[in-house]
C-alpha cells in the first residue's frame, strides 16, 4: 500500500508564530504532491500545490524534496483560523487515480 | 452552482440494511470518486469513475458497489451494511486536465 505519513499533533500554536509540518511519501513514483485542509467535520479542500522549486502563497510555503521523498509546509504569521488538520496528499500522476491521502497534522492557533 | 452535492447528510442503519449514497456534480467533470473517512486512518479511495458508463475499484471497495449511468451522478450502494462500514463518505470530482479534487459535504454514516 502507497504510505504517506504525517505527525498527527496537535500542534499548539501561539497566535502569530511560524509552525512547520513534514510528511514523507513511500512512493518514489509518486508526481504530484498538495497540501489540502481540512475543518472539523468538513470536506477537504485543496490549500496549495507542492513543486518541485517551491512555491508561496501569501503566508503558506511548500516545499518538495524527491530525494528524500518528503514534502513540508510553513506557515507564517499564524492566524486564528489556520486552526484546521492539514493533509498532505500525493498522486501517481497516471489521470484518472484517485489521490493518497496522509492521516493529518491537527494545528490549535491558541490566541 | 451548486458544485458537488451528497444525499444524505446523515443515516443510521441496522446491520444487514442496504442503501444508496448519491453523489450529483454541475462542474461537468469525467472523474468521479468515493472515499471513507475513519478516526485514525485518512481518507481511503473506494471506487472510481473515469466517465458515464465505467467504474474501477480503488484501494477498499469490499462490501461496495457503485454506478455511473449519468455523467453527473455517481451512485455508491452497500448491499448489507456491517458496522465496520460506519464512516464518513466523501465523493469528489476532478475534471481531465487538473489534478485538483473537488470534494463533497460528506455523508455520515452509522450502522449499528
């Protein structure tokens, strides 16, 4: 079975601090790599793609590492509502399959 | 533009009882899919579909059983629900040229 492992936390994150997470992927086939959220009791939502030469949005940096096969993300300036479980998803890249999903990382921002 | 909507939003079942969970999409998306949510273990992959007419097993699709008769809709049935089908039941969809999934509200399922 495809893995993809993440700390579960909780993380307790003061307001306005930086916290980091990491996830490592078992299959070095794998070709795309994303960081989705998720809020309690909802659906997932796609919160950024992972490229190989990184990428930024706003506070949010993801960063891919294929030798190591892990992918990581940084939040800056945390904000209340970055408290959420953020999951770090990898695809074959084959189309039509369906994605690889780690357990989450569950992030408290305590004010 | 409602997006990706799931019927029900919650139900109850005795063991041995079938139902049918309904997916509906106006995205006009190919891909279509159905995955379980458990305390502890992530989101898992059930079944697939890659367009009107076709399905394909993923990862758990024991004890399941889906249909694609409309582009639209994606259809995922358990014939005798056990307790150990007590999930939450995400369908998404993702159109041919992205990876992206977009997914549903989710259906909480018990089966007591």
């Amino acid at each position: 079975r495809k893995e993809v492992e993440q700390d579960p936390g909780p993380f307790n994150v003061p307001e306005g601090a930086t916290v980091a997470f990491n996830c490592t992927y078992s299959n070095s086939a794998s070709q795309s790599f994303f960081w989705y959220r998720q809020d309690c009791r909802k659906e997932p939502k796609l919160l950024m793609s992972v490229y190989s030469s990184g990428n930024e949005d706003g506070r949010f940096t993801a960063q891919l590492n294929r030798a190591s096969q892990y992918i990581s993300l940084l939040i800056r300036d945390s904000k209340l509502s970055d408290s959420a479980t953020y999951l770090c998803v990898v695809t074959d890249g084959g189309g039509a399959d369906g994605l690889t999903f780690g357990k989450g990382t569950h992030l408290i921002i305590q004010p | 533009n409602a997006g990706v909507t799931q019927t029900p939003k919650f139900r109850v079942l005795k063991t041995g009882q079938s139902m049918t969970l309904l997916c509906a999409q106006d995205m006009n998306h190919e891909y279509m899919y159905w995955y379980r949510q458990d305390p502890g273990m992530g989101l898992r992959l059930i079944h697939y579909s890659v367009g009107e007419g076709t399905t394909a097993k993923g990862e758990v699709p024991d004890g399941y059983n889906v249909s694609r008769l409309k582009k639209q809709n994606f259809l995922l049935g358990l014939e005798s629900a056990a307790p150990s089908q007590t999930s939450v039941y995400f369908c998404a969809t993702k159109p041919v040229e992205s990876y992206e999934q977009y997914f549903g509200p989710g259906t909480r399922l018990t089966v007591t």
